[in-house]
C-alpha cells in the first residue's frame, strides 16, 4: 500500500539557498530509487523558514530502504546543519 513521508524542517535564517541545493540533490537521487513515486516541497506562507516535503512510495519498506541508503545519510546529515530545529518525520498511510 502506498504511503505518504511528510518531512517538516526549519531552515535557519540565511542557508535557504544551501538547502535548496542540496534539497534537489537529495530528489535527483530519491527519484530512481525502489518504490518512489512522487515528491514535492512547500514552503508556509506565514514562516519562509518552514518547509514541509512530501513524498510518495508504493511502500513503508521501500522508503525505509531509501532513508537508510548511505548517499541520503550523508546529504541528510548535511541538510541538518542548516536547520534551526531538527527535522521531523511521519510517514502516513491512506485511510
């Protein structure tokens, strides 16, 4: 069954360009991998700082494989210096 990763970071004031960067780096490798199927970025109107990315997969087990695949690690390790509070994720499926 499909499920949704919902992924909430805060972005410290100034890396914004960083983490779009390496942000689009993550996707580009995300995109080829086992089970993805879409992904997308928003950004809170009332806080540029905030940022939720969503992403779908054909499974939990697909994108477990993928959040523990050494290249995601290392750019995801990256990203988490940028942030003003660590990142949260949830994964969700359909009701």
């Amino acid at each position: 069954m499909a499920v949704r990763i919902i992924i909430d970071r805060k972005v410290k004031k100034g890396k914004e360009r960083d983490f779009a960067k390496m942000l689009r780096e993550l996707r580009t490798k995300a995109i080829p991998s086992k089970g993805y199927i879409s992904g997308e970025t928003l950004r809170a109107q009332d806080d540029p700082y905030n940022y939720i990315v969503i992403t779908t997969w054909q499974n939990a087990e697909d994108w477990k494989s993928w959040e523990k695949n050494p290249d995601r690690k290392k750019i995801h390790a990256k990203i988490e210096k940028l942030m003003a509070r660590p990142t949260k994720t949830k994964i969700y499926m359909y009701a």
